[in-house]
C-alpha cells in the first residue's frame, strides 16, 4: 500500500490507521492471490480460507465503528480468531503440498505477526475498559466542512 492507502488521506476512515488494520487487509490480499491460483477442485476449501482472511480485517472495521470499547474488542476478538483459522488453511495447504514451502513461511510469518499486533490493540483496548472508562466512545468520522461560495 502507498502512503496515500495507508492512511495518511484525511479522507479515509480512521480505522484504516490501525496497523492491525493494515497488516490484516495485506494478508486477505495475499490469501485472496493465493486462492485465485488454487486447482478448482479445492473451491471449497479456497473460499473458506479466503473468507476467513477477509473477516480479520472486516470484524476490525466494524468493531471500530462499534459505540463501546467493549464492542470493538468482541470484534478484534472475532478478528484474532479468524486469523488463527486462516493459519491452519495455511497449514493444511501446506500439508497436502498445494502451497509451496517458501510461499507458506511467508504467509505464515505475515499471519502470525498480524495476530501478534491485533493482539497487542486488544490488550490496550482492554486495558482502557479496565481502568473504569465508562464513557461510551462513537467514532465517527470528523463531519465534513463543506465550503460555501458566499451565496448563501
């Protein structure tokens, strides 16, 4: 991703500048690569491997978007979950040499670093539930200020 994708455009929603963000959305990107190269006799084991990678970044946006730190942890929680699902696909294609060693280390050392991350943002999102913040916190976007042309 550019800088631009990476969420440095004030355009974006802000989860987008969650690394934990970032390294799930590249590894659904990778898995998605990956089980577009699959034999079609693996259909159903490609779309429950790339379902399981597109969720991790998914349940971390949606949670995000969620009114309470305690709901955007259940999300990441979810999201975490569905990362260790996505390093047994990984595993299991290995297993039955449908993925070559090099390709599979690579995924893999990417899945595990992305678990490790999104692991350590559920570890600070808890640490502020747990510090009795009670506030319900809405993350919404910054509203827009849109430019009048003095007519009005």
């Amino acid at each position: 991703m550019n800088n631009e994708e990476r969420g440095e455009n004030p355009y974006l929603p802000r989860y987008q500048q969650l690394d934990a963000w970032h390294l799930a959305d590249d590894l659904a990107v990778d898995v998605y690569r990956l089980t577009r190269r699959l034999p079609a006799e693996t259909r159903d084991l490609s779309s429950q491997i790339f379902r399981a990678a597109i969720s991790a970044p998914a349940n971390i946006a949606e949670g995000y978007g969620r009114a309470s730190h305690k709901e955007f942890q259940q999300f990441l929680v979810v999201a975490h979950a569905s990362l260790y699902e996505v390093g047994y696909f990984l595993h299991f294609l290995r297993r039955i040499e449908m993925l070559p060693a090099e390709k599979y280390m690579v995924l893999a050392a990417n899945c595990q670093r992305t678990s490790r991350v999104l692991f350590g943002l559920m570890k600070s999102i808890r640490a502020g539930t747990a510090d009795g913040e009670k506030r319900r916190r809405y993350l919404r976007d910054e509203a827009e200020v849109y430019a009048t042309n003095g007519s009005e």
